[in-house]
C-alpha cells in the first residue's frame, strides 16, 4: 500500500471502480483502492447483474433518477465488456392486480420508458417455456450483464493509468482528522476518503459518530449447467424470485431477500422454494438442475435509498453505499455524482440520497 494518497477509496465492488474511474476520468491522480477481499469479492460478484431502470423507474423519489443511470450505464458499456443482454424483462401480474398493472405501464410510459401489458399468444411468444395464467408487464429496454465482468475491465483500466488497487487489506479505522485509512499493513494519509465498503459501510463510519441504518439482507442464487441459446429469452420476475439465461449458457434463478445479518451460505429450505417456484412457471425445465448455488449480502438501507456523499460531521470523508438491488444499475451515475461533490464542491446528489438525511449520533450513544 502507498503511505499518501490523494483520494483513497474503501471497496472495490462496482460501486468503488465506478467511483474510482469518474475521479480519474477528472484528472485525479494518486488514487488508491482498498479492499478486505478481492475485486467485485462480495455484493457485485454475487449479484444477478440486473439492468433494470424500466422495471425500477418507479421506485425512485423520481423516475429521472433512473433515465440518468440508463444512459450513465450506456455510456459505459461502450467501452467496457459486460456481456449486456437486451433481452427484456417480464414482471408477472399476479390475480387481483390488473388495475395496478395498467396504471405500472402508464406511469413507466410517462418516465420515458417501454412498457405493455402482454398475454395470452403473445406473452407465450415472448416466453415459449412460461406457464403463467394471466398479464405480464414487459420492459423491451431492460435487461442484464456479467458484472463481473464489467468490473474486470474498470479495474484493467484503472491499473493502467496508476490507481493502485490493494486487496486483501481490511480497513480497520477511517480517521476524519486526516483524513486517513488504517489497516494491518499500515495507514494511508489522504486528501479524500470514500467508504464504498456495502453493507460493511456502518461498520467503519460509526467510528466517525454516524451510522446510516445500512445492513446486509443475503440474497440467494442458483443455477443449471450451460443450456441451449433461447432457453429462457427474458428475465422473469415472478411473486418472490426471478429467472433468466446468462449468455454463456446457463439458466439462473433466485433474489430471495434473507435478514440474517452476516451469516453466509445458502438455506437449503431457501433453495427449495426457488426451485418450487421456478418449476412451476417453468415446467419444461423441471428436470434441468441447478448445479451451482451462491449467496451475497446486499447492502439494504433502512429507506429504501442509497446513501452518497459527504459524511456528516466529518471534513474530507464520503460515502457511497446503501444501494441495495440497484447498485449494478446505479453504479455508474453514483460514481458521477461522487465525484462532481468531491471535485467541484456542489452537491448535484438528488435529496433522497444524500447521507444529511440521517444525523449523527448524540454523544454517548
């Protein structure tokens, strides 16, 4: 690790790279990446890789909020490999809930997004393989990547214009006097701290007195063997899980939402209601195994909304967390904003996500 540095950043899941890149893309120089694992080691690496800002548009404070991460994520893809797969995506209407969808596909039209409301021939056109009696909303312009990926070849980019991205280093103190980071190889002094750490975020910025109500909600994933191209031709999101086909061949399931803190592994009883649920709108594929099971933690904030910008109390500290199921979507314009506060001192973060919404904590408690 370097002793100094200009901005060091805590994480390098997509959200840090992201970060990283759009500081450097500024004329940064001196950054450093400080990880406790590896690249993408924890919530990137185990995620679905969902691209859904049609499907999501509505669960933000505004739906310009997703316009601008679509084509944040757009212009990334551009450059950097991801495997996109503009496949569409089917949410599933279930009994009773017609209305809702309609008003869904109004509202979504309204915010600059594709949707219509498919059933009978041509939602079985869509999704040959589905057995669902009823609507399904679909979202031409959604769809997903290998994040993996993706955050490979951020961090290529960033080793080859001098970030230093050091892993295997958990930080132990982040320190405002500095500012400073802190880990068992030692401490590095830098102009800027970023603490992207995910669901670990609290964990290192309650020692700064604020702690944002971020905790990890473990999410599941299964999948088969490499099946045929076409098997499954969108993402399906059912009553609790959703299902899609990677482009290298497998077919995958899950998204359970487990509060369990930080224990790792896969329930084996999680596990069976994925294949319940995935055989009964599937039944082609009731004989296909899932081969592979994983799990991640996804960083859950207590509203509903990531957490960006500068840590309250603090001078020279930031965060970028908190963003839960979005975070592969939101990862690039997150790292924009971040990076206009940090270099330009205005604060072009929307309301709802700027960490002043929770306040430091009394002394003593």
């Amino acid at each position: 690790m370097p002793q100094t540095a200009d901005i060091v950043l805590v994480g390098a899941g997509l959200v840090g790279l992201c970060t990283a890149l759009s500081l450097l893309r500024r004329g940064v120089s001196g950054i450093a990446v400080v990880d406790r694992t590896s690249i993408s080691g924890e919530s990137t690496g185990a995620s679905a890789g969902g691209l859904w800002p049609g499907h999501e548009c509505l669960a933000f404070a505004s739906p310009d909020i997703a316009v601008r991460a679509r084509d944040a994520h757009a212009r990334l893809r551009r450059e950097f490999n991801c495997d996109f797969m503009p496949s569409g995506l089917l949410a599933l209407v279930e009994e009773g809930e017609l209305a809702c969808a309609r008003e869904r596909v109004r509202c979504t039209r309204a915010a600059g997004f594709d949707a219509e409301l498919l059933a009978g021939r041509a939602l079985a056109d869509r999704e040959p393989l589905l057995r669902h009696r009823g609507e399904a909303v679909h979202f031409p312009g959604d769809g997903s990547i290998h994040p993996l990926k993706l955050a490979a070849g951020i961090a290529s980019c960033l080793r080859r214009n001098g970030v230093r991205i050091c892993l295997n280093e958990e930080v132990r103190l982040v320190d405002a006097a500095g500012p400073a980071i802190a880990t068992a190889a030692g401490r590095i002094s830098a102009g800027t701290v970023v603490v992207a750490a995910g669901a670990w975020t609290p964990l290192l910025t309650k020692l700064l007195g604020w702690s944002p109500p971020i905790r990890p909600i473990r999410g599941t994933l299964l999948a088969t063997e490499a099946q045929d191209a076409g098997t499954l031709r969108t993402v399906v999101v059912g009553r609790r899980y959703y299902y899609w086909q990677l482009a290298c061949g497998p077919v995958a399931a899950g998204g359970s939402e487990e509060d369990v803190g930080f224990l790792e592994g896969v329930s084996d009883e999680v596990e069976a209601d994925i294949q319940r649920e995935h055989g009964g709108l599937f039944p082609a594929l009731q004989d296909v195994k899932f081969t592979s099971r994983w799990s991640g933690f996804r960083p859950f904030c207590g509203d509903m909304c990531p957490v960006i910008g500068a840590v309250p109390g603090s001078r020279g500290v930031y965060v970028s967390a908190g963003h839960f199921r979005k975070g592969i979507l939101l990862a690039p314009l997150s790292g924009e904003l971040l990076a206009s506060e940090i270099l330009e001192g205005c604060c072009p973060t929307p309301a709802a996500f700027r960490p002043s919404r929770f306040p430091l904590r009394a002394p003593g408690t």
